[in-house]
C-alpha cells in the first residue's frame, strides 16, 4: 500500500478548466488507489473555496467525494448559511 508522510494532494474538477476542487493534507496517509479512498490515523485539512474541515482518524472517498472524520472535527463554513437557526 503506499504509505505518504506529510501528504498534499490536490484533486482537480472534471471539466477540464485545470481548477482545484480540493486539497487534503495529513502528516500521515494511507492510498488504497484500488478504492479511491485515502485514510490516516492522524490530523487531516480538507479545503475547498466553501468550505475547510479539520480533525483525526479520518477517511476520504473520492468516488463520493465525501471526508469521515472521527475525531476533534471542526467545520469552518466560507459561505452564507441561509436561515440556519431560525
């Protein structure tokens, strides 16, 4: 399996502009290239323009493009929550 150390990986949009739809990077990183699913047992930074969450033992699927994060995750929205809370 390959095993990174101070992982960046940056993913791009499908429709071939050449801009960044997200940037994951994790001191420690495990690449299951067969799955599409990157996981690490430490800290992770998932950025997007919208949005950037943080947190431990964390787990990215690319098909779904969508990040499980175990523990200490913080949230940090960059766009307006229309009527969150009411």
């Amino acid at each position: 399996l390959p095993i990174s150390k101070n992982m960046h990986l940056t993913l791009f949009t499908d429709d071939g502009s050449g801009r960044i739809d997200c940037i994951l990077m994790s001191p420690l990183a495990t690449a299951y290239t067969d799955k599409q699913i990157v996981t690490g047992p430490e800290s992770v930074r998932f950025m997007r323009d919208d949005i950037e969450v943080t947190g431990e033992q964390w787990t990215y699927f690319h098909k779904e493009k969508r990040v499980l994060i175990k523990n200490n995750a913080h949230v940090t929205f960059r766009d307006e929550l229309k009527d969150l809370i009411k």
